[in-house]
C-alpha cells in the first residue's frame, strides 16, 4: 500500500518523481581510461520540487563480454602432465582439454616474474621493465622490475571497462622492497587494477607456513599443518568464494579472475596422502619417462608425427649409471613433484567444478597455461630437501636427505628434485627453466575453454603464439580497444596480437611470425618458422658468470619442419645463421634488451632500493613491524651488527619472539623461551648455533641484546663469528658461528614481536608472538 500511495503523490505533483539513471552511450570511447562520467541530464531549480535527478551511469563491458578465468601453473614443464603426455595425471586438466582447445606451440619467457609481467601487460617482458627476477634487480629500466605506468594490466584495464576483477596466489610482479605494509602500493595487484588479492609476494612461499596478503593487509592462515592447512586449498577456497560472492551481488557483470598457484615451484610440498599415491612409480627412471612420454606424445598428437626426441646432453645422467642409494632417493623426491602437480590439478579441477556450476558458464573463458616456464632443474644434481640452501650453492648431501625422505614434501622439509627430471619433464625439448635459448624452458602447454565461442571441443591448434598475445586476445574477445592512455599515463603499444580467430579453426593464419626470446644471456630469435638459439649460464649454478658473450654457440633450427629443435643447421646455413643474429640483435635494441647480464649470486648482492637511506646503518622499530620483505629489513649478512630491544616481561614469567628474520631454511631468532633469553642461527637447515642465556630475563623492564662480531675481512662473504647475548649489560652468553648466510635467507621474512610463515627455530610454532611488551628494537650495523 505503501508504494502505491508514492505513485499517487507523484501522480498529483505532491511528491517529486525519483531520480532516473543516466543512459551510457551507445559507443563510449573506452580509449581514455578510466572512462569519464557522463554529463549530467537532469535538471536543476531552486528546490528539489521543480529538479529532476539523475544517477551517473558507471561502465559497463560490451554486451556479450565474457568472465575471463587465467590459470597459471608455475615450474610446470611441457612433459610432465598427462594432458599432454606427462606421467602425472592431470583429469582435471584432460577434461578441460576435452572441452577445448590445446595450444602445442604457446611460449613463455623462460622464467616465472618476467613471464607474469608479460601475461599482465601484453608486452615483452623488458618493455614491462622485467627483464629478470625482482631479486636479481638492477639499475636499468628493463630490469628494475618496476612495472612503469605507461603498460597497464589487464587487471586495469577490464576494471576500467565495467569488470569485477581479482588474483589470487602467486604475485611475483612486485618488486619486494615495495612489498612491505609500508607501501607504496601502486605495484602491488590492487594498484595495478585488480579489485581483490589473496596471495604471497615473492617467487615462491612455504605452502604449509604462507606469508599471504589480503589486498594490502597480511594475513594468518586459520589452520596448522597438523590441523591439514595446504595454501593450495585456501587460495582455491578464497577464489571459488569470491566468484560465488561477485555473481550473487552483480550476476550481469563479468569478472576476470587471475588465478596463479604457487604450485608446482619449489617448495614441493605435497600433502602425504597424494605423494604416496605415486610410490614406485618413478623407479624406472627419468630416462624410460622420458621416451613413454614421447610417445604417448605422438599417440595424443601434441607433437607431429615426425617430431623427433632430441638427444641427451652431456650433463644429463643415464639413469643406469647411478648407483642404489641415488635411484632410490631421486625416485622418491620425482614421486614428491609428482604428488604436489596432481593434488594442484585437483584442486584446480575444484575451481572449474564451481565455475561450470556459474549460470553464465557458457560465456566464461578459461585460459589454463600449464608453466610459466619449461621444468625446473634449480634442484641441483642431487635435488634437495632444503631449495633456498640450493639455490645459494650450497648441495645438500644425499645421505641427508635420505634420512628425511619420510618427511619429504611437509612443513619440516623443502624439497626439489634433481636436474634430470626437468629434462626428462621438458620432453621431446632441449634444456629446461631459464634457458630462454631453447624450447624446453620456453614452449609451455595451453588449454581454452569457452562453451559459447569454442565448437572444437578437444581440438588442437599449433599456431606459434605467446603470452604477449594473451591480453590482446581478451580484450578482442570482450570488444575492448587497448587503451590509448590510463589514468592519463600515455600507453606503450601493445606487443602481442590477438588470436582469437584461432579459437574458430585450425587452419587460421598465425598472427605472430617474429618473436625474440633473452633470460640471464640465452638468448633466441623465431622468425617466419626459422629460430636461432645462444645457451649462455648453467640454471643449476647462480655462482657461475661466463661472460664472453661473443663466444656463445650460435644453433639453427628450422621449426617448420624440426618440432622440438632437435636437427641444428648452423653449420650447414652460415648466412641463414647470420642473418638470424641481426634479426636478433634489432629485435633486442627494439625491445630494450640490453645490457646483457650474466650474473647470478653476485646480482642477488647488488644493492636495491629500500624505503629507506640505502647506506642507513642504524634501524629503530616498534612493535607490529611484521611481514618486511628481506631486501626492505636491515641487512645483517656479512658484518658486525647489535639488535638490542628494550622489553618489559610480565609478572610470572613470559615468552615470544623479539625479532626474527627468514624462516625455516635459514635465518635467525632472538626471543624468550622457559624465562632465558635465545639468539638461534640456522644456516639453511643444517648448522643451527644458539645461545641460550645463563640467567632468566628479569621481570618488569630491561634491554637484552645480541651483539656479533664478524671475523670476515669487508668484502669477504659468509664468514663466521662471535655471538654474545647481554641482559641489562651483563653478558650472559656467547657462542662461536663458523658459518654465515651470505646472501639471501630464503622466502620469508623479518618481524617484531612475532615469527611469521615457516619457524627459523624448531623450538616453537608460529608466529611465537612476544606476550610481554617491546617498547623498541634498535638495529646498529657496522
């Protein structure tokens, strides 16, 4: 009744009419983002009696405008899952295959960060300043990794144009001393257009122990490890809940969700239950997987039928070769990986199951890139249960891990498997992640699914295609222009093109005949089905900068004819060869390329930007300092340093962490346990020196601190030294460390008051929060 004595005061003009919305129009410029609003079409008296209102119509996608869904594996290489050959199986993965499309000829960068930012943006990864890792950053505009304004993302650019937009998982775009609570937050998902994050910064996390951000705040997870906590299920939980959530309040407008596991990158920490599936059935080695998987290739036609198996290279061992004890603990740590990939795929098969459930299902476009590079061989020879100790050319020595190989792929261990299952996981391709050069670190699988648009379900398409022109070909997809400016940034030109024609035959023109590839020096040129390939570093040795660039081996395949580059023509077609290296070259100067970097550790020590005066040596924080990245927190490596903290301990005793930094595969504690003061040193897992005090820590106020002193001369890295802990200036304890972390702890990170993600001591769990009062901590370098 209420409502119809309304329409009869409006009627008799006792009541003004409520306001109209305004009509957007018919072809607005989407151009200029973000779209200006419309002019104002009502009018306007004295009073609100003789005004007619007009609500501002906000943008809206195209009509038609499909839910786009990007899925990212990580570390995943093109022979690994069954979908496309792979001893690992996949169905998730086989059944969306089965509804789609499979791209045997989609490339990637090489290398996970550059890879991002080039999905992202839609341009070569250099021009997205991306040239590598935000670790390995350096002063020069391709490699700063400073994503520049002028190449904004997809997130911006679908938000921009009416979509709910989100990402979840993996976020290895920004740059990690802008990572902290501190800002600034123009690089991180939420200032480069996307609605919602839940995730990690970083290349990698601890998938029971995550340091995950919610936006811009971080976050605990609401589980254990005992209690069954996998980051895998919560982020899978986060996004389907999301998607739900976004339909129910707005179910006419679109989302893009960026969906991007941290799986399956080192740590491989697969839950029990799924690595145990796969006992025994690694024991015949990598070098019967690899020729099964070549030809259940051919048998599925994800690799022509003349494609040959390229050769063993010298550094890839014969499975016969090895003695007992290596087969058996290569095995088990290949079973690990391959418990980790099939628990993704399920849980990823989790994600589609709900969007199939969505009412506009058939109007979603899924678009599943199996790797964001070719396999992983940064395990070493051996593999690991620790990879951060790896990476830093430290091997972990087999009997250790053969030890462990019962706790292998939990919260205590962080595994990677040896070099040779990355070759053997990049079947029928040459090389493995970071070689740009070849196709095993850069060709990856694809999958497409979208019901409305896709009448070939299970088709397979070979067009050479990369990840450039993903972006493009969404914003075809939607009826979206790239925009010519954003937020009055002038745009960079895309460098991808749209392949959404492929998506209707097999026969379609390929839309990208050129494209430059350069990760850590390899380097190659494709042009027209030709491609000229330069290895330059070992992937497995950070320690190692050849240099002498001009005596690289130049190869020449052609891959209109030789599929997996397994045939060089270089010495038989000099001029071919030569012309290729100009194509090259001008490719590189066109693309920034240049300079050319080799190093490896030695980059990861070049200074970065922090928040702060780079050349500060003395640091005052205060409690709730937590979640601060290790290239933005005091760095304490290679030098003597005091970390004093003024406290105040309740009656009866308390305890906590004063401050941490790393995690558990290296980094060091200073906190309060059973009423004694301890400074605990772990040296990736392997060498944990600890003081612990020789009288309890008073109640009420006191100042307890850590003083070392470091026996190396400047410049020498990783030296040991002295320890002594003081309470009130009374030293209470001392012990000699003859070893140091030189240059990184790890994927973690430095906090007051607390010990997020993975525990640097095994004493407690975390976070270890101090339950007594930090009035400050002091951090003097010397």
């Amino acid at each position: 009744m209420k409502s119809v004595r309304i329409l009869i005061a409006i009627a008799l003009g006792a009541v003004a009419a409520p306001p109209a919305f305004a009509q957007a129009p018919l072809a607005p410029d989407r151009t200029a983002l973000p779209m200006p609003l419309p002019p104002f079409g009502g009018t306007i008296g004295r009073t609100y009696q003789e005004s007619t209102g007009e609500w501002p119509a906000l943008p809206t996608p195209p009509e038609g405008a499909p839910n786009v869904v990007i899925i990212l594996l990580d570390d995943v290489g093109y022979g690994q899952t069954s979908t496309f050959g792979g001893p690992v199986p996949t169905p998730a993965l086989d059944a969306l295959a089965e509804e789609g499309l499979k791209f045997t000829r989609f490339h990637t960068t090489a290398i996970c960060g550059p890879s991002r930012a080039a999905l992202i943006t839609g341009r070569n990864h250099h021009n997205a300043g991306s040239g590598f890792l935000a670790e390995w950053a350096t002063g020069f505009p391709s490699y700063n990794n400073m994503i520049p304004r002028s190449t904004a993302t997809i997130g911006a650019i679908l938000k921009h144009n009416g979509y709910a937009t989100s990402w979840f998982g993996k976020n290895h775009n920004t740059p990690d001393w802008e990572s902290s609570v501190a800002g600034p937050f123009d690089r991180w998902p939420t200032g480069m257009g996307f609605d919602y994050f839940y995730g990690f910064i970083g290349g990698e996390t601890h998938q029971y122990y995550p340091v995950i951000f919610e936006n811009t705040t971080p976050v605990e997870p609401d589980q254990s490890p005992e209690e069954g906590y996998h980051f895998m299920s919560d982020m899978t939980d986060k996004a389907i809940d999301w998607m739900r959530y976004t339909k129910s309040i707005a179910p006419q407008k679109p989302f893009l969700m960026y969906f991007a596991p941290g799986a399956a990158h080192a740590p491989h920490h697969a839950p029990t239950e799924w690595r145990d599936r796969f006992a025994g059935a690694f024991d015949d080695g990598w070098d019967a997987i690899r020729d099964h998987t070549f030809a259940r290739q051919k048998e599925i036609g994800v690799i022509p039928p003349d494609a040959d198996l390229t050769d063993r290279p010298e550094w890839a061992r014969h499975w016969d070769s090895l003695n007992e004890q290596q087969r058996h603990v290569y095995a088990k740590l290949m079973e690990n990986f391959a418990g980790y990939l099939a628990f993704t795929d399920h849980e990823v098969g989790r994600l589609i199951e709900a969007i199939r459930a969505l009412p506009d299902a058939d109007n979603t476009m899924v678009i599943y890139i199996v790797g964001d590079n070719g396999a992983s061989s940064e395990g070493g020879f051996d593999g690991t249960i620790n990879e951060v100790k790896s990476l830093s050319g430290f091997p972990t020595d087999l009997d250790e891990v053969e030890e462990r190989l019962d706790a292998l792929g939990g919260p205590d261990t962080e595994p990677h498997y040896p070099v040779e299952w990355a070759w053997a996981g990049n079947a029928p391709f040459q090389w493995v992640k970071q070689v740009a050069s070849h196709l095993g670190g850069a060709r990856n699988p694809m999958v497409i699914t979208w019901p409305a648009r896709i009448s070939d379900k299970g088709g397979v398409r070979t067009q050479f295609t990369h990840l450039i022109d993903v972006l493009p070909t969404i914003l075809d997809a939607a009826h979206i222009p790239a925009p010519d400016t954003v937020d009055g940034i002038a745009q960079k030109p895309m460098d991808g093109a749209s392949f959404l024609n492929v998506l209707d035959a097999a026969d379609t023109p390929e839309v990208r005949t050129r494209q430059y590839f350069e990760v850590f020096s390899n380097r190659s040129i494709y042009d027209d089905g030709w491609k000229a390939n330069a290895q330059h570093t070992l992937p497995w040795r950070q320690d190692v900068a050849p240099g002498n660039w001009e005596n690289d081996k130049w190869e020449l395949y052609h891959l209109s004819e030789d599929y997996s580059e397994a045939h060089d023509l270089a010495a038989e077609m000099p001029d071919k060869l030569a012309a290729m290296k100009a194509i090259f070259d001008e490719e590189a100067e066109k693309n920034h390329v240049y300079p050319l970097d080799d190093r490896g550790t030695a980059r990861l020590a070049v200074p970065k930007p922090t928040p702060s005066d780079p050349n500060r040596t003395h640091f005052v924080f205060y409690p709730g300092a937590t979640r601060l990245p290790e290239t933005a927190s005091p760095n304490t490596k290679n030098r003597s340093h005091t970390i004093a903290a003024k406290i105040e301990m309740p009656e009866g005793g308390g305890e906590g962490v004063i401050v941490a930094a790393g995690g558990s595969s290296a980094g060091f504690a200073l906190y309060v346990k059973d009423g004694n003061l301890v400074y605990h040193y772990n040296w990736f897992d392997e060498y944990r020196p600890q003081i612990v005090s020789s009288k309890p820590v008073p109640a009420g106020e006191s100042e307890v601190r850590m003083a070392f002193d470091y026996a190396g001369a400047e410049g020498e890295l990783g030296k040991g030294g002295t320890a002594t802990l003081f309470i009130d200036g009374e030293a209470v304890g001392s012990v000699e460390i003859d070893r140091t972390v030189a240059a990184r702890f790890g994927i973690d990170t430095f906090g007051v008051g607390e010990d997020s993600g993975a525990p640097v001591s095994t004493e407690y769990a975390p976070p270890f929060a101090f339950t007594g009062r930090i009035k400050e901590l002091v951090i003097d370098l010397q």
